[in-house]
C-alpha cells in the first residue's frame, strides 16, 4: 500500500466517522431524551468528531508526503482541505462556547463538502510553475482557514435562522430558508449522481463538425442539452436533441449547464420527497426538532466567528496574496477574478462588521447576512474556478 | 466658532448635543433622541453619549456633507455598490485579459453575444482603471476619514472626562446590571481583588468604585481606518507613472539588449535559457503520472534565464557601442525574480525554440559524391562560402521570416523565424550556378538538370525569454497601510473596553456595566467577579427574545 492509498483510506475511514457523529449531534434535536442523556451523546458526538478530524489531518500528512508539496494545489484538495479546516472551526468555537448544537449544522456541511470535493479527479497533481513558491502553503493554508471560520458564522447564522424564523405561516423568510434546503439537498443530488454514473462509466461524447479548434466534448451525465453545433457521436445514448443557446459558448458551458440542470431537477426531486416525508415545509419540520436554543448565544457566536476569520482572510486572501503575486508576476493586484472576489468577500465582511454597529442589525438580520456572506465564499470557490476563467482555474 | 456649552448638574461643561454627561454619565435632558434614547431602558452607550458633529450641526451645506458621510449606513452603501460593481466586473473578462486579437468593440459581441455587447458598451470591460470606479473608491476614503473624526475626537474627550462617581441613572441604565442591599467590607475587598486579578484598573472615590480594561482597544478601528487611507493615499500616488516603471524585454538566447525602463543604463545578457517539463517517466515525477496522462498537455515546471546585468559605464556616446561594466549575475525564475538597484526582472514568458540559429547544408556532387558542407547562421548572413574542395556556394537571397507575396517571396520581419535561402553552388571560375531554395526545412533545387544536390544536415533553434522589467516607488506605503491596518482590526476586534461601577445610593448597592463587544464573554466575566459576594445575579436589560 502506498502513502497516496493510505491517504485516500484515511479520508474515506474519517468520512463514516463524521456521518456517525452527525447521529449522535442527532441526539439533541427531538423531545424524547432529558437534558443529561443528551449532553452525553453529543460529548461521544464530539469525540467523534476530533477521531475523525485527527484521522482528516493524517490523510493530510500521508498525501502531503506523496505528492511532496503540499496538496492544496487543486480543487479536490482544496475542498478536502477547507473542510477539515471547517471541522477545525467547529472544534475551535465548540471548545470556546460548549455549545454542540452547532455540531448538527456544521458537520453535515463539511460531509457535503468533502463528498462534493471528491466529485473532482482526486490524483496528486504536479505544480506548476508559478505555484512552486512557500507562498503555496501560506497563502492557501490562511485563506482556506480564515473561509472555514467565516463559514461558521453562516452555520451559526443558520441555526439561528431555523430556530428563530415564524414558521407558523408561509413568508419570504420561511421561502428564503427553504431555497438553503433546496440547495443543499441539489448539492447532494450532483454528488449522488456524479458518483452513480461514474461507477457506471457513463461517457456520451459529442463531436463538434463545424468547429475546428475543438476537440470532442464528452459527458458524464446523460445529456438533456447538448453543445451548440454538436452532432451526438455515440448514437446509442440518450439525448434530448436541444442544444444549448448559443451565446454559451466555450467547451465546456454546455456540459456545465446540463449538470446544473440535473443537479436542479433531481434536487427537486428530492426535495419534493422529503417534503412529502414530513408533511411540512423542512424549516418547519427542523425548527420542531431543535426546540430550545439560546439566540443570545448563536448571535454572538456568528459575530465572534466573523471577528476572528475577518482579519485572517484579509491577512491570507488580501495582503499575503498580494506579496506572493508582487513575487511571482511583479504586480501586487491585477484585477484578477479570484481577487476581485477575495475583495468583494472582503467588502462584504466589512459592511458585515459595520452593520453590527447599527442598531437593529443583530440577530436574524445578521443571520442572513451570514448567509450570504458564505454564498459568496462558495461562489469564489466554485464558481470563479469553475465557470469564470483566471489566474486560479488551474481545478 | 464659539463652541457651545451644556453645564451638567454634576458641574462639567459639556458640548453642544452631548447625549450623556462626560463626566457622570446623566442624561442630558432635550438631547436624547440624538441616541434613541427616549424609549428604550438601556442607554446607547456606543459612543458613550458623546457630543457627534454630525449629530448636532445640520444647518449649513458643510454640515450636511459631513453629517451626510459620517454616516455608517452611507458607508456601507457605498461598499456595497462598490462591491456589486466590481463582481460585474468579473462576468467576463476585463480587456487586458481577454486574450484575441479581436479588438473590445468586437470581442465582447462576437463572443458573448447581446450581454457581451451591454457589458462592452456599459464600460465594463475596462470597470478598475474607470473614473466612475475610482470615485466611488474615492468615496469610500471619504467617508473613512470623516466617518472616524465625527466619532474619535468626541468619544477620547468623552472617555478622558468621566468620572469614578456617576450618575445612578447612568448605572441603571447600563445594559447588564445587577444590585444588592447589603455589601460587606469582606465582600467588597475580594471585587476588589478579582477586578485587578483580571487586570482591571481600579479607581475608588467616595465609596464609589470604577474598573476598566482595555480601553485602547476603542481605538483599534481608527487605527485600522488609517491603514486603509494609506493604502489609498498610495494607490493614488501609483496613478503618476514617475512612482513605478512597467516594461517588457524579449532577450535571445547569447543576446545583449538594453533594459527598457531605465533609461537605456542597464543591458542584461540571456546566456542560457532553459526548460523543463513534468514527466512521468522521470522517478522524480512518477507520483503525477495520473494527472500527467489526463493533462491535456505538457505541465512546465521550471523556465529560467540565466542572466548577466550590465551598467553603462561612463557618458554614452549616441553611435557609440556603450561600455559595460557587470553589477549582477543570476538566475531568473518564476517566483524568484532578480533584483538590481531597486529593479526587478522577472520571469514572464517564453518564445520556444521560436528562431533559426544555425542550418547545417551538405553538398554533393555527381554520383552522390560529397563535396563539402556548411553552416549557414542566421544572424550573420554570409554572402558565399567557400567549401573544402574550393567550389562556392553563393547566398543570392535571405529571407529571415519568409512569406510569399504577388510580388514572390519576401520577408515579414528580420528575425529567423521562418528562413527561406537561394543558394547558387557554383563551379570554379563561373558567374552562373546550379540555383537551390531552402525553405520550411528542405532543400529544393530551382534549376533544371541538376548535376549537384543539397542536403540539410542539421538544424539548431534558439529560445527566447520574456522579462517584465519593474520598479515600485510605492510598494512601502502599501506595506505600511497593511500592517496599520491590522494592528488596528486587531486591537479593536481582539481586546474588548470592559467597565464596571459599583455605586452606593442611600438603601443599595448597584452595579452597572458595559463592553464594547462580546456581552456574552462580559456576562461570564461579571459572574467570575460578583460570585457568592450578595449581589442578586446579573440581569440583561436588552437579551434578543
């Protein structure tokens, strides 16, 4: 067995643990158990969790040594990375606070990521270049943590959110809180689906005749929207026959936008099912579960998370990236997408901060400020990568 | 301008629009609703009730411009428009990125269709460097420096002037208070005791005690404000061009050229210009042979010149070759650029094996009998060579980057990109030749009846480096804004202004106090502090519900 196996072992072995910590973070939602049995099946939930975050950071180390530079290089192990940094926020505000609760948000969200991170090719990756510099480990390592902390203050803003948002009748704010669940759960849907079809080495590929430059274009995923100008090369898959408006252009925006639309659809789908489960709309449904929940609390943890991950991003995304960048391309900031949206995270934490000196802006206001503030720092991770091209598309 | 005053029952003279007396915290009556203070129990006690410019002077058109930016509200609207800006920014390409030679005015259209075209014509494709972004950035600076004078004059006059004793109002009003009927002096004494061990600052007078900590902490956003008005301040003296050079030097390999940017003082020499690709057949490299095989081309690892850096000696004589004198030798590589004299070269680009540098021809007469060969360089085009056997070869035509034209072949540029030659190989004695034309590689002979033939033997090409030369006047200020900057983030985010007064009246004994964050760790505190001393537990005034 090699250290790269080892590694891969390690972080599968650290994902059950996680899942099994989630049920017992389960313990506190419902009525049945009194408060003692509770505390004690959310203490096993938290041993659980340092069990699974020792076994995330050794998969760490075993990777590190195969790979001989950090690995933090591509999106695979970035997720992987900014996830255990998350469990290592929980930890860190769970040991400040001793409130668990937050557990039951927390962790389902670093298991969705880490299953999401792993949806990417997860091979060690050579360094290019311009990432061969100590800057790697020091920006990278800042920025991911200081995101992770941040991302604890949507967590906490979250429950907050489920706690404290009128449930007895429909509203904006209930409709909002179910978007999050749709989202997550569409989430879940694309790592469902992506694994399904991969076990199945589904592979529909497209040639593009009217197109040189172009090499074939191949989907993982059955194709409801096929590229511009394509012709289906292997016939005996499934395809509806609409392509995609033109004005997506690039190789790969047709096949993005048919993984959206099947992430969205059969998130749906199971959305629908659950709502069918519950009878009732899933804010509802959780805020029965969670019962009491001090937002005094929750409110100051979601304030303290920002106070601590704020001046952390600004040192990693802002100044520690500027002086790599002076080093590597001799311009401190170029307007590069990724750090036109470390600024704009930056913007938004800072109004964040300002907005707490308002009166009025505590609690659920800040709480779905939290939101945001975490659906800019997934749209920089995902989306500028992914979808907007740049410096920082090396995943 | 005369200031005006309020005189507190107390005897302190206060300033105009004053909320809560500096020195013993009354409430100053006619004043409260600068607060919003009227209805609610707890006193707003942010700015500890002190006397705000923008709060109390509305009348003239100064007035209404600072009051109009020193409000927080304006500031974060003006950083959310900025930032709504700027992330439209990024919905495709700016110009310098775009990356075709397409020019804007068609790219954005031909490329993204309608919204291509909206965001070209909206301006959006040149958004940093646009004058409506800069002033909105301008704004923002604004709005910091009054937005932190409005509040940090009169909150330091206010927090100079207070007093030990205070108003009971003051302490009742306090958000997480608490009171007791009976204070022992054993009691009492160990506060006391637990106030410095948390290291408190104690001050007593007239049974009246008053503790702080921390209270530089206050000043932490100011200090951070300022870091940020110098990072500013630097971006803007970074607009005039005197303050950083920005130039870009192709260099051959064994060429000298003068370094552009430095007024023709600096020559740097590219000795050697090497490369180096991921492979997995390398043992080194084993580990990516995965991601190397799903690559969709050679990874670079390493480029890197190997360079010499030379000064002008002495006054140039314009015609005349400089004298160079060498200051520094060295390797330039991503990420380790080379310094000299405040500049810095670095590694930027590469033209692979773009040029010629030598083509190697053999000559062979009748019955493929050898007669001789040559080398042809490209940057010292010979006119003939003479071979071994004394014949001549003739250079009739050079092309170094050939192409052909109406008017047959021609060259698009002097560098070797692309050589075509007309070679005439010549009998001794004789003007007229067998004619040969050397193009994409081959050699193919022009006459007809060739009783000779030529060959290419060998062929050599040269690499290029791309150098971005740069000097940055500004770079310290921009240091110095950062690390201001976050010693103030730190100081105010880190530390908390605690307080804490125990004020006797005639029948108990109350307790107020006030931090300027985290009320859950002050509500910890406070408990630590006043346990089992009598006083009833500590009652938030203002819990969310």
């Amino acid at each position: 067995m090699d250290f790269y196996e080892i590694s891969s072992s390690l972080l599968s072995i650290s994902f059950f643990i996680y899942l099994i910590a989630v049920v017992f973070f389960g313990a506190i939602l419902g009525k049945k158990r009194d408060e003692k049995q509770k505390s004690k099946l959310t203490m096993i939930g938290i041993i659980l969790t340092i069990i699974g975050f020792i076994g995330q950071v050794a998969s760490f180390i075993f990777r590190w040594i195969e790979a001989g530079h950090i690995p933090v290089s591509n999106m695979f192990e970035f997720i992987y990375f900014f996830s255990m940094c998350l469990i290592f926020a929980f930890l860190l505000i769970y040991f400040i606070y001793r409130y668990s609760i937050l557990g039951i948000v927390a962790l389902p969200i670093a298991i969705v990521l880490i299953g999401y991170g792993s949806v990417f090719p997860t091979e060690v990756t050579p360094l290019v270049d311009s990432l061969q510099s100590n800057w790697l480990y020091i920006h990278v390592t800042t920025v991911a943590l200081a995101q992770a902390i941040l991302s604890i203050s949507f967590v906490a803003g979250l429950l907050y959110l489920i706690v404290k948002v009128n449930q007895e009748k429909r509203s904006k704010e209930t409709s909002y809180l179910e978007l999050i669940m749709y989202f997550v759960v569409s989430v879940i849907a694309f790592i469902i689906l992506s694994f399904s079809f991969g076990a199945a080495d589904y592979e529909a590929v497209f040639n593009l005749p009217e197109n040189e430059d172009l090499t074939d274009i191949s989907y993982t995923l059955p194709a409801l929207i096929g590229p511009t100008d394509s012709e289906l090369a292997t016939t005996d898959h499934f395809y509806t026959g609409i392509e995609a408006p033109s004005f997506m252009n690039g190789p790969d925006a047709a096949r993005k936008f048919n993984t959206l639309i099947w992430s969205l659809v059969t998130g749906l789908i199971l959305y629908g099912l659950l709502r069918l489960l519950t009878r009732k709309r899933l804010g509802e449904y959780l805020q029965d579960k969670f019962g009491k929940v001090n937002p005094d609390v929750v409110d100051d943890i979601m304030y303290r998370a920002i106070a601590i991950g704020f001046p952390l991003f600004t040192l990693g995304g802002l100044i520690f990236a500027a002086i790599w960048a002076q080093q590597a391309w001799g311009r401190f900031w170029g307007w590069d997408p990724k750090e036109v949206w470390a600024l704009i995270t930056w913007l938004f934490y800072a109004a964040f901060l300002h907005l707490r000196l308002t009166r009025g802006w505590h609690g659920k206001k800040s709480a779905w400020l939290a939101v945001i503030g975490f659906a800019i720092i997934m749209f920089n991770l995902i989306a500028v990568n992914l979808v907007i091209s740049g410096l920082h598309s090396y995943a | 301008m005369s200031v005006k005053t309020v005189k507190c029952e107390c005897g302190h003279i206060n300033h105009e629009g004053t909320v809560l007396c500096e020195a013993c915290g009354k409430p100053i009556k006619g004043n409260q609703h600068l607060d919003g203070n009227d209805d609610q129990k707890v006193l707003e006690m942010r700015y500890d009730g002190s006397a705000r410019r923008s709060k109390t002077y509305k009348r003239t058109f100064i007035d209404k411009t600072w009051a109009f930016f020193s409000s927080v509200k304006v500031g974060v609207w003006l950083i959310i428009i900025t930032l709504i800006f700027s992330a439209l920014g990024t919905l495709y390409p700016q110009e310098p990125f775009k990356n075709s030679p397409l020019p804007a005015s068609q790219f954005y259209e031909t490329e993204y269709g309608l919204t291509g075209k909206i965001f070209y014509q909206l301006g959006f494709h040149n958004m940093y460097d646009s004058w409506w972004y800069i002033i909105l950035v301008a704004l923002i600076g604004i709005s910091l420096v009054i937005c932190s004078l409005d509040r940090y004059i009169p909150l330091r006059r206010a927090l100079k002037n207070q007093k030990i004793k205070r108003h009971p109002t003051f302490v009742k009003r306090q958000r997480v208070v608490s009171s007791t009927d009976k204070l022992s002096d054993e009691n009492y004494q160990m506060i006391k005791e637990r106030l410095k061990k948390k290291r408190y600052k104690v001050k007593e007078e007239d049974g009246h005690l008053f503790a702080e900590k921390n209270r530089f902490s206050r000043w932490g956003p100011y200090v951070n404000h300022i870091g940020l008005i110098i990072i500013l301040s630097a971006a803007i003296l970074r607009m005039f061009h005197v303050m950083h050079v920005d130039d870009y030097v192709w260099v051959r390999e064994g060429e000298t050229r003068v370094i552009p940017g430095t007024n023709q003082e600096y020559y740097i020499k590219n000795e050697n210009f090497s490369y180096d690709f991921f492979d997995a057949e390398e043992d080194e490299d084993i580990r990516f042979r995965e991601a190397l095989k799903n690559a969709n081309g050679p990874i670079p690892k390493d480029f890197q010149t190997d360079a010499i850096i030379y000064k002008v000696k002495g006054e140039t004589v314009i015609g005349q070759e400089p004298e160079l004198e060498e200051v520094k030798r060295g390797q330039i590589r991503v990420n380790h650029p080379i310094q000299f004299d405040g500049y810095s070269l670095y590694q930027a680009g590469n033209q692979m094996e773009s040029e010629y540098d030598r083509i190697s021809f053999k000559v062979n007469g009748e019955n493929n009998q050898e007669l001789g060969e040559f080398t042809f360089e490209t940057d010292e085009a010979p006119y003939q060579v003479e071979l071994d056997n004394g014949m001549i070869v003739r250079v009739d035509d050079y092309y170094p980057q050939l192409e052909f034209t109406d008017k047959g072949p021609s060259s698009f540029s002097k560098f070797p990109r692309n050589p075509g030659i007309i070679f005439s190989v010549l009998n001794e004695g004789k003007e007229e030749g067998e004619r040969f034309f050397y193009l994409g590689e081959e050699v193919i002979g022009l006459s007809e009846g060739n009783t000779f033939s030529m060959s290419v033997t060998d062929i050599e090409k040269r690499s290029a480096s791309g150098l971005t030369v740069k000097k940055d006047y500004s770079l310290p200020f921009f240091l110095v804004g950062a690390i201001i900057f976050m010693i103030g983030v730190v100081q105010g985010l880190y530390w908390y202004h605690r307080r804490i007064w125990i004020h006797p009246t005639e029948n108990e004994y109350l307790v107020g106090s006030h931090t300027n964050k985290n009320w859950f760790g002050m509500k910890k505190e406070l408990d630590e502090i006043f346990e089992e001393t009598g006083f009833a537990e500590f009652k938030d005034q203002s819990e969310l519900k």
